[in-house]
C-alpha cells in the first residue's frame, strides 16, 4: 500500500506529533507499505529519505504551545505536487485542524483520507469560530482517529462525530539497549526530565520548586535536565545550592534521550496539562526507568492510575518531594516499577499499534467511491470487533 502521511508541526522540533509520525513511518515500511511523510522542515535540517518537506517553518501559539507550521500559497502548491507525485493509496492527516500543511492537505486531497487527532483542549471561540471553514475540509475524512480519550472528547466537542481510539506507540526494542551516560546514574539518586524547558505546561518549574525539599534528605541526588529553550530562565532564579546538583543538556538526539533514560533512577513528569496522552512515559517504561507523573487524566490513564507508575497532586511541589523521596529511598518499590511499567510499554508497542492503524486504512480504501456516514460507522464497528477478537486471543 501507498501511504502518504502529514506532519503539521516542523520536523526538526522535537514533539509528540513528529515523534509519532516518525515511527509510525518506520513500523508501516518494515510492514511492507511505501511511506511518504509531508513536514515543514527548515533547509538545513537533515531529513530521511521518506519526509518531504513542505517548506519552512513559522512560529504560531496554538493549544498552549507555540507550534512551528508551515501554511500559505507556497505551502499549498508543494502539498498539491506531493500529492500528485505521491499517487497515495490512502493519505493519513495528523492534527487536520492544525493551521499548517494539514488542513491544506485536507482541502487538497482526492481519495481515502484518515485523520488522527492528538490534542486534547478545552472548548474554545477560537476553535469554535473555525468550525465552518474547517468542516469543509474534515467532510472529505472518511475514518477518524484519535489517540487518547482525552484528544476523542475534544474531537467530540469541537467537531461532532467520533473516532477510533488508537494509542500511541513506542519501538519498545530501541530503550533499554544503550549505556548510562559518563559518570551517571551514580549512588546518590539521580532523576531525569525532558521538554521544552521554557514551555511552562511541560512542568520544569514544579520539579525545581520541588529539589530543595528533596535535596535536603538526599544530599548527592542529581538532575538532568533535556530539551530545548533559555537556561537562563531558571538558572538565575535558582540558588547556588540547588544549581549545582543540576545538568542542563540542551536539546539531545535521540541516543543521548535514551541514554538519559537509562542514567536514572526516576523519570519524571511534573507536565500541568494540555496532554492527551504522555508517549514519553511509555518511552521511560520501556527504558527501565520508574515514572513518577503529576496525576493530570493523561498520565493517569498510562499508568493505570499509579499501578504503573508513580502520581502525585498536580502543581504540588511539596506532594512531588514527597515521592520522589519516598522512592530514592525504597530500591524494591523502583525495581517493582521498573518491572511493571516495561510490561505497559509492551502493551503500546508499534508493532501491534501500527498493525490496527493499517486496519484502518484497509477499511476506508475504497476506489472510485466517496465514503459514507455509513461507512464510517461499519469501519468504528469492523475494528471494535477484531480488537476483541485480539483481547480474547491474549487471553
């Protein structure tokens, strides 16, 4: 099958989407398929050989973020070339609302059209005010998906219908692999963090509110710290003391992330919200590495509400000292962790995930017809069944 999937979001930017688009790709070609990604992409930014790029990129503040996108005239003619030249089998959407490269795919495209649908935000009179130009374009969707309950209800809200919930997936093979980092994760406890730095929903200054507390009962316990924005934000703020017990990496590739991983005792999440799902925690599960996660709807579905995993009360500093201590100080408690949450990370593994996905695309290739309201209907149905089929085979 030919696939042609769409990025919204720039490829050199590290982020959910891309990550997923990124493996997503990967999983499809080792299942036999021909993949073309579409992306914004800067010119200088190396790209594998099955992403096209859609033309630079701009930064735009969207869903709490500030998204790089790609949108206009020229953006438009290299989505209708790319579709042209691609002769796509079915086309996959991600973010169809995005103001990028997505929606004008939509309005571009011709055939078998999938969208899937990340974010997870509150009703809005921004999104609301878009609903009649962007209905135009999600009419010609024929199968919707959507990768948490949390990014279905918003699909739910703003839009109407409803989607197949398909979770993220995580290359459980490539975590877990790869040394500790130099000199890591020592015997002093050491705790890892990744995301925008700058970005405060990713939940940075929680987790730095939360080291005093925690270095005053482990007084060699270590920080690392990953991901893009200004170091100096936080580092002029923080006191020496605290200072030195951190390491600012910068933005990593993706060998330096999983060896962060792995240098780590914790992985946490201190994330206030905006997230429908928490791929990274999937990706610290299948590390090895024990998660502790603020305990937003999001995370607490991944970790089973803490049977996978550790939660503490959202934007409590005090409640995430708490546990963390609690765990530096109990090996058997991380080792049981460490043990259950590679099982969950199992569980999303891309291969199975991307095996429902191509379900999706047999169930919507139909040539020469529009899909119907029906259709999509018998596709929800179709794959609610072979997904118990596949329950009771487990069993």
């Amino acid at each position: 099958m030919r696939v042609g999937i769409v990025c919204p979001y720039d490829w050199g930017t590290p982020g959910g989407v891309q990550v997923h688009v990124r493996d997503l790709a990967i999983a499809l070609q080792r299942l036999g398929h021909t993949v073309s990604v579409l992306a914004p992409a800067e010119s200088d930014v190396h790209l594998p050989d099955y992403v096209v790029s859609s033309g630079g990129s701009i930064a735009l503040a969207y869903n709490g973020s500030k998204a790089k996108v790609s949108f206009g005239p020229r953006a438009a003619r290299r989505v209708r070339r790319w579709l042209r030249e691609g002769e796509f089998d079915v086309l996959h959407i991600h973010e169809p609302m995005s103001p990028s490269v997505s929606i004008l795919s939509c309005w571009a495209a011709r055939g078998p059209l999938v969208a899937t649908w990340h974010s997870s935000m509150e009703r809005s009179r921004a999104l609301s005010a878009m609903y009649p130009i962007a209905q135009t374009a999600l009419e010609k969707v024929s199968a919707r998906i959507a990768v948490s309950e949390a990014a279905r209800q918003t699909l739910v809200e703003h839009m109407g219908g409803d989607a197949v919930l398909i979770p993220n997936g995580v290359d459980t093979s490539a975590f877990g692999t790869l040394r500790p980092l130099d000199g890591w994760p020592g015997t002093g406890g050491s705790l890892f963090f990744i995301g925008r730095i700058d970005e405060p929903r990713k939940g940075l200054q929680i987790l730095l509110a939360a080291m005093p507390a925690i270095i005053a009962q482990h007084p060699q316990v270590r920080l690392l710290v990953a991901g893009p924005g200004d170091v100096d934000d936080f580092s002029n703020e923080l006191t020496p003391e605290v200072l030195e017990h951190i390491t600012f990496m910068g933005l990593v590739s993706e060998e330096e992330k999983v060896r962060a991983f792995v240098s780590a005792d914790l992985y946490v999440a201190p994330n206030t919200g905006g997230e429908s799902f928490g791929i990274v925690l999937l990706e610290a599960m299948a590390s090895g590495t024990p998660v502790v996660a603020s305990d937003i709807e999001a995370f607490a579905r991944v970790l089973e509400d803490g049977d996978a995993g550790a939660l503490f009360r959202n934007e409590d500093p005090g409640d995430l000292a708490h546990v963390i201590n609690g765990l530096l100080d109990d090996d058997v408690r991380r080792s049981e962790m460490a043990k259950t949450g590679l099982a969950r990370a199992r569980e999303f593994d891309w291969q199975t995930v991307a095996a429902r996905i191509v379900d999706v695309y047999e169930s919507v290739t139909v040539s020469g017809e529009g899909v119907t309201e029906d259709l999509r209907g018998q596709v929800i149905g179709r794959l609610s069944r072979r997904s118990a089929e596949r329950d009771e085979a487990d069993v």
